[in-house]
C-alpha cells in the first residue's frame, strides 16, 4: 500500500483525526515549550499563561473559530484592525497574510505584552501593537479587571485584581487606519461598542459575543447595531458566539 492510500473504509478525515488525537495526547503528556495551532507557532510555557489556558493550548481550542472563519474571509489586500489580541495568535496569522504594514492588534494586558513579542518574532512577523484598552471615548485610561485565564480580563464587571491601563479611541483609530476588516472580542464591552462605533470604510466585521456575560438579548442587541449600519451577516461563515458580517 503507497503512502496516502488507505483501505475504502478508512476514510482521509478519519485518518487525519487520528493524527491530531494523538498530537494533542502528546502535547498534554510532554507539556512542550512550543507548539504549532494552525500552522502558528505559539509559546505554551509561560508566566502569562493558567494552567487552563495551556491545556486549551495543547488542545488546539484556543481560537480556533476564528481562525477558520479569516481563513475563508481574509484576503492580502485587506487592512485588519484586531481590538482585544490576547497572546497575538490570531494577529500573526494576519500578519502572514497581510503584511505587517496592514495590520494593528490592539490589547489592554500588558502583561501579555513579552508573550505577543515573543509569539510574534516565532512567526516572522512584527504588526503594529498598541497596549491600551479601546473605548469609544474621550478617557485616557481605564480599569481592567484581571483574570486567571488572560482572555476573561475586562473592563466590564468587578475583580479585586485590578491595573489601571491607557486608553484609546477606536473611532480614532479607524480613521486612522482605514481598515477593512474589523475583529472585535472585547469581553463584554462590545455592548457600549457596537452603537458608538463609525465604521466608513469598513467592509468586514468578525465579531464574538459573550452572551455568558451579557445576555442573550444584550448579545442580539450588538448584532442588530451592525445591521441597522448596513452590515449583512453571513450565517454560513458564522459560528454560534463568533459572528461574521459584510456590506
């Protein structure tokens, strides 16, 4: 039997499930420095990173919804703006895709800052990264709540780990950068968000929800803002909490 042929019942998928089982397995078992999900390389053995968030690593679960909806969305021409970056994953995928020059990530941790960098340089690339959080205001810092798990830090809701961190303005930004392809995943904040936002040029939004924490009429709220702003969603792209939408 030549390498790549397989007994008819035995199918290419069933196969290649196999394979990703048993490297999951082994990531779980040998805990390595480096991993790759998606073709990123990504840091798993960090101070930034919960025990959680590692084993989600080792799992391939960490954004993976996302990644798959750019990956049949983005194109090499769009300019990305991605507000709420965590540990740069999905920014250097962008990165390869765009050029460095078309893509900003912005993220309010700083303490992800060096984990970013440092999955960033794995990947060859260098985005723009601004440290602050965004708002639709004219504040010049704001309080982020920490969490354990890094992607559950807000700025909605009350934690006794706190920062005080700088601000930006998001619709500055925008008609700074022009962007054409907007990602959103804000914990929560969308909700003031989504009716503050200006969004000209803008002709692509990837947008996730977090009804656990804003209720699903508040979640529902976010998406008809969009739709009242001439965005149409596209449900075959779309994910339950990860919401995809053109105009």
């Amino acid at each position: 039997m030549t390498s790549g042929n397989y007994p008819g019942f035995v199918s290419r998928e069933i196969v290649n499930g196999g394979r990703n089982l048993f490297r999951r397995m082994a990531r779980t078992a040998f805990k390595p420095e480096i991993i790759k999900n998606g073709g990123i390389a990504l840091v798993a053995r960090h101070p930034a990173i919960s025990d959680e968030m590692r084993k989600i690593l080792y799992l391939n679960r960490y954004e993976i919804p996302e990644l798959e909806i750019l990956r049949r969305t983005l194109q090499g021409t769009d300019r990305v703006l991605e507000v709420g970056g965590g540990i740069g994953f999905l920014s250097a995928y962008l990165a390869r895709i765009c050029g460095d020059a078309n893509v900003t990530m912005v993220e309010a941790n700083p303490a992800l800052e060096p984990l970013i960098r440092k999955n960033h340089a794995l990947n060859c690339v260098a985005p723009r990264l601004i440290l602050a959080v965004a708002t639709c205001g004219e504040c010049k810092s704001a309080t982020l709540f920490l969490a354990e798990n890094f992607w559950a830090s807000s700025t909605v809701g009350q934690r006794d780990n706190k920062v005080v961190v700088p601000a930006v303005n998001l619709n500055s930004l925008i008609e700074e950068l022009r962007p054409t392809y907007l990602i959103l995943d804000v914990e929560g904040s969308e909700v003031e968000m989504a009716p503050a936002l200006r969004l000209d040029g803008v002709e692509k939004l990837l947008v996730e929800l977090h009804p656990h924490a804003t209720g699903n009429a508040k979640a529902n709220e976010v998406v008809q803002h969009f739709v009242r702003a001439g965005f149409l969603v596209d449900f075959d792209r779309s994910r339950p909490n990860q919401v995809y939408l053109t105009r």
